[in-house]
C-alpha cells in the first residue's frame, strides 16, 4: 500500500445542547451524509449510551478503510463508539462477497485505538448498505458495544 496523506475535517460537540443519539440517528446520518460531499468518509464518534462527541470527515480513501485510522485520530480518541457512513457504491442485492472481512478490518482498525465500530454504512444517492446488519446473527443488538 502506498503511502497517503489523509486531511480529516469536523465537528465536536459543544456540549451546550443535547447530544445526537447514534443509536436511533445513524440511519438520518446515513442519509444526511452527502451533505459533506460527495466520495466522503464520516465517522460519527460516541460514548457507550450512543451519544455523539464528534464527526470527523475526509476523503475515501482506496480502500476506504484506510481513512478510518486518521479519523480516529484526530477527533476520535477517548471515545468509545463509532458508526462509519461511506459514500461508495451500493448494489441492490445481497451483500457483496468482501464485506465481512472489510467490516472485520475497519473493526480491527478502530479497535487498536480502544473503539469499537458499530457499524460501517456505505452510502450511495439512493442506497445504503449496513455491514453490521448484514453480519448480525439473530438476537443480537446492533448498538453492540461492550458495557466496561
């Protein structure tokens, strides 16, 4: 893999308001995500009851995943959630071959830094595609993080 320059934009939560809920909002976010741009990544950071501390923001990278590491970094540490929304192609369909290890990967990234990664959601104009959903086992809870 060759070397990038990742720039990563954002917001931080005042404090001042309430917080948004990731765990009811992801799917706004989702398809609210265009608003940054179009062939973006956004992670939406969180404590473990879901409420957001920050979004950072930056070009998709090739693969998308690499940009996830610099997000974190710049506005993601001491969090404990994240919900990544890409902007990438969705087809309409069952999931693609890749996307269990791709999820895998991005958690094993945001892990590293003491995250955990709810949910990678590709986004399109008119499709969104849930990896968490589309790897969950039944019964499980799709706001999965660990409770310390």
């Amino acid at each position: 893999m060759e070397d990038q320059y990742v720039v990563v934009d954002g917001l931080v939560h005042s404090g001042w308001d309430d917080s948004v809920d990731l765990r009811t909002e992801a799917w706004s976010l989702a398809l609210d995500q265009r608003a940054f741009g179009p062939r973006r990544l956004l992670v939406a950071f969180a404590d473990a009851d879901g409420d957001m501390l920050s979004l950072a923001h930056t070009e998709r990278t090739d693969p998308p995943e690499l940009a996830l590491e610099p997000c974190i970094r710049h506005l993601g540490l001491g969090a404990v959630a994240a919900v990544a929304f890409c902007d990438e192609p969705v087809v309409d369909g069952p999931p693609p071959p890749d996307l269990s290890d791709r999820f895998a990967t991005a958690r094993a990234i945001a892990a590293d830094w003491g995250v955990h990664l709810v949910d990678w959601i590709a986004c399109d104009d008119e499709l969104l595609r849930s990896s968490r959903l589309a790897t969950l086992d039944l019964g499980d809870d799709w706001w999965d993080v660990p409770r310390s």
